[in-house]
C-alpha cells in the first residue's frame, strides 16, 4: 500500500490549509489513521489520530484548531487546519497502522506558516 499526501504550501498567520492523503487500498480495514509533524532537527510528533470507528486524539497544541477526518469510501484522510500559526511550520507526515500492512508511511507535505 502507498500513501500520498498532499496539499501544503505557505501561508499567513491565521489561514487555513487541507491536507489529504490518498491511500491506495481500501481503507475499510484500516485501524488507527494519523498525522504526524516534524520540525527540521527535531522528532517527528503526533498531531491528530482517528480510529477505525471515528474516535480521535489532538495534540494540546492543535486542539480546537485542527480536525482530522477519514473517509473510507475515497480512501482518504484528511487534516482541516485552521487559524495556523508560525509554531505549526513543519513536514507534515500521513500514517496508517492496518493489521496485515503494519505502519505505513506517506512522503511528508511542507507546510509553512509566516507571522
């Protein structure tokens, strides 16, 4: 299976930005589907995770600004951004965890917030 992510870019303080990431299977089987975030020299960083039946997890720093959503259909999932800020300028990263894949990783999507 394959992941790609896209859909970042540079953008002021306050605005929004969508990121999905298009799996190539079916997602239906899926467990837990996330996006992480790293900062160039630092670790990479949980930002929002979504469990098969619709349950999520924020990182305190995103919570009430980020939403992420999975859509089983299209085989997506998605990362709505909102009010961003500097601190949030990173390589944003798409995870899977599905029993018989194990973790699979999307190539990274570079957002860039400027104050």
């Amino acid at each position: 299976v394959q992941l790609q992510a896209c859909g970042g870019g540079l953008v002021q303080a306050g605005g929004s930005l969508r990121l999905p990431c298009a799996a190539s299977r079916s997602m239906y089987t899926v467990n837990d589907m996330a996006w992480y975030r790293q900062v160039s020299g630092g670790q990479r960083e949980l930002v929002a995770r979504v469990t098969r039946d619709g349950g999520t997890d924020y990182a305190d720093s995103v919570k009430g600004r980020f939403t992420i959503s999975r859509d089983n259909s299209k085989n997506i999932v998605y990362l709505q951004m909102n009010s961003l800020e500097p601190e949030d300028t990173a390589v944003y990263y798409c995870y899977v965890h599905q029993d018989t894949w194990g973790i699979v990783w999307g190539q990274g999507t570079e957002v860039t917030v400027s104050s």
